[in-house]
C-alpha cells in the first residue's frame, strides 16, 4: 500500500491543534503538546477507522491513548508539585526571550515530529481496512505494552522517592537495574509501534519517514541520559556509593555493560 498522505495531514492537522499550546508556555511543545498530540491522534483515528478497526491494531490505538493520557497526567501531577518549581522556573526564564517566529518554527516542527512518531500506527490501521492483516502488529503491542509498564513505574518510583528523599539520586526499584529505566521504556515504547506497523511499510516513503521518527525517539532518549548522567556527576559526583552506583548499573540498557554515555558528550562537546 501506499502512504496514505491525505491521513498523513489530517495526523499533521491534530498535531498542530493540540500543540498551539506551546505559544502559551514554550516548554510544553515538549511536554504536555506532545502528550496531548499522541492521545488526540489516538482518538481521532479510532473514529477514521471505525468501521473497520479492530483486534490488534485496536490494541495499539488504545496503547498509544493510554501513554498520551498517562503522561499527560503524569506532568500535569509534577507541574503543581512544589518540589519541581525550581525546574519549572528555570525553564520559563530560559525560555522568556523566545520569539513568535521561532515559536512558530518550534510548533511546525514537533507537530512534524509528532506526525511520524504516530505514522505506524496509521499505516496499520490503514492497511486492516484494506483487508490485510497487520502480521507485526501483536510482536509491536506487547513491546510498547512492556515499556510502557516500565516508564509507567519508573517515573512512579522516582517521584515517590524523591519526596522522601529530595537530595538524593534515586537508586531503589528499577534503578537498581538500569540507572534511566524511565528513558529505556520510552525507547521500548516507540521501538514497538514501528514495528507494529512493519507489515504496512510498502514503500520508500513509508520506511525513511517512520524510521525517521524512530531514530529521533532513540537519539533524544540517550542525549537525555547523557545530560542526566552529567547532572548527577556534578550533584553526587563526590560521594563515594554513587561512584560505586554507576560503576555497576548501566545507564540506559540493562543487562550490558554500558556504565557511561560521557564520551558521547565529549563528542558533542557537553
């Protein structure tokens, strides 16, 4: 089948909507648009498809609805934490000279990234409503379902310990395994709704503009571990237990060896 570009504006169409939020407060064009934009194509799109969606593919639309509304919530929950202002402050003072030209170039571009983030799962549906059934689609649910069981607690994990524990890194359930479980759910996430819509890549197009979403998730959540590990080295760096936390805890794939991300931004200059 071929890429379905009339669909493909109406995803860009909700995108857009959704995420003119971000000319109130720039930082939520990474955050709460961004949410908001996964749950709202959800949606939208069981209603395109609503004659013809079902078993599988339905699974991965109300996948995708259960992350969007999950961290929608999730970040609305942090936004009224106290605990978090700081964050929030420094955030909106970083972002208080930005322009409405580059606001406009920032909305054009995440709507754009939201667009291919979700474009698996319209392809899918797409190609159900031809009358074929999607073959990679239950191998990519249950791998977006696994992570994100993983982000789901992890996040959960590290707000609950951080009230408790507000000048500490969080080193207790999940990260014990893995010291940005939160990110590698995320990666797990996104890696399982492109494959879910493998069976529906046909064309050129379709394999460079998903694979294109996906190498951006992927590329974003190790630049974020990467900048994590470099907060914490310059917070904990002193103590001796968190040296010895990061010299046996991977930092964003379990079960490997891959204890650092610090040449990676040596290589990019951070």
């Amino acid at each position: 089948m071929t890429v379905p570009w009339g669909l493909v504006g109406l995803a860009f169409l909700v995108c857009l909507a959704v995420s003119a939020a971000g000319f109130r407060r720039v930082y939520y064009f990474v955050s709460l648009c961004y949410a908001g934009a996964i749950a709202a194509q959800s949606l939208v799109f069981m209603l395109v498809f609503y004659a013809s969606i079902e078993g599988w593919v339905l699974l991965l639309m109300l996948a995708l609805l259960a992350y969007g509304a999950r961290l929608g919530a999730f970040l609305a929950m942090r936004e009224r934490n106290p605990g978090y202002a700081k964050e929030l402050d420094i955030a909106e003072r970083r972002t208080s000279d930005v322009q409405l030209w580059q606001k406009a170039a920032i909305w054009l571009g995440v709507s754009l990234l939201f667009t291919l983030r979700f474009l698996p799962a319209v392809l899918a549906a797409s190609l159900q409503a031809e009358g074929v059934w999607p073959a990679s689609t239950p191998l990519g649910v249950m791998l977006m379902v696994a992570g994100l069981v993983i982000e789901s607690v992890a996040d959960w994990q590290k707000y609950t310990y951080k009230q408790t524990n507000p000048s500490h890194y969080c080193d207790a359930g999940l990260y014990q395994m893995v010291r940005c479980p939160n990110y590698f759910g995320e990666m797990l996430f996104w890696f399982g709704v492109w494959i879910a819509g493998l069976s529906a890549y046909a064309t050129v197009a379709a394999w460079l503009l998903t694979t294109l979403g996906l190498l951006y998730i992927l590329g974003l959540m190790t630049a974020a571990a990467a900048g994590l590990e470099r907060k914490q080295d310059e917070r904990y760096g002193a103590l001796p237990d968190y040296q010895d936390y990061v010299r046996t805890v991977p930092i964003l794939f379990p079960i490997t060896t891959i204890y650092t991300l610090r040449r990676l931004r040596e290589a990019f200059g951070r």
